[in-house]
C-alpha cells in the first residue's frame, strides 16, 4: 500500500498479523478478528482523529457494527463510501445503494473509471452469499484504494 509513513506504521503490526491477502475473505456477514491489533492502531496518534481510517480498520477485520458506529458519523463524502461499504457487506443492498448515491461525486470515484461502487453492490447481490473470488479481491482492491485515499488527506 502506499501510505504516509506514519500511518503505515501505526498500522504494521495489524497488516502483519492479517495480510490483505487474508483479510475480508467475505462478502458478506463476516465475523470480526484481530480486534485487539486495530485497537491497539487507533491509539497510535498518527490515528487519532482520524474517523476514516478507523471506519476503515474496523471493515479490514470485519467488524461491521463498529465500522457502521463510526462511519454514519462521518457526514461526508467519504462517510457514505464507507457506510456503503458496509451495508453491502452486511447484505443490506437497498441500503448500500442509498449511500454510495450519496457518495456520488467522490473524489476517489472521479479518478479512475474501474470503480463503480453501486455497480459493485449489484454484482454482489447477484453473487447470492458466495464468495466468488474476483469480487472478493474486487473488494480488497476497492477497501485499498479509499484506506490509500483518506490517508493521503
């Protein structure tokens, strides 16, 4: 990944315990692991202050329900990103879809064509509770590419 030093280091030890490859190997309903490695990250000052990321570090683990308390407090673009993602990942489809719609118009989704997050929404949905493995790393991809984004500001 590429992050500021600072957040990549408050972040090591979870990603070396968990590796991309390993984390959120679910679409949906996923159970949380390696808690006490993101609250042992979020202490970390480069952190501190730092909603998104947490939102973010919450759904690498798979902790929809923290996730879920702190994104729908970030009141922004980026929130709704987040917030969408969980919904979707919970299976909540409808809900998803309101989110990434207030999402629309995120810098992240200006910059690159390949994401489409309500496209994505329905192409897990089709998916039906299995874990197809491209959409799987589809989503890893996506987490990547919005963690990178609100470290970078």
């Amino acid at each position: 990944m590429n992050l500021p030093a600072e957040i990549a280091n408050a972040c090591a030890p979870l990603f070396e315990a968990l590796p991309l490859s390993e984390a959120m190997p679910h679409l949906l309903h996923s159970h949380p692991t390696h808690v006490a490695e993101v609250e042992a990250a979020l202490l970390n000052p480069a952190l501190a202050d730092r909603p998104e990321l947490a939102s973010a570090l919450w759904l690498y683990v798979s902790d929809l329900e923290r996730s879920h308390t702190i994104s729908q407090g970030i009141l922004d673009r980026t929130g709704s990103f987040w917030h969408g993602i969980m919904h979707r990942r919970e299976g909540d489809f409808s809900n998803s879809h309101y989110w990434m719609h207030r999402a629309a118009g995120h810098p992240l989704m200006q910059a690159t064509v390949e994401m489409d997050p309500e496209n994505f929404v329905d192409e897990v949905a089709e998916a039906r509770g299995v874990d197809v493995p491209e959409l799987v790393e589809k989503q890893r991809q996506e987490w990547v590419a919005l963690f990178e984004y609100c470290a970078a500001h």
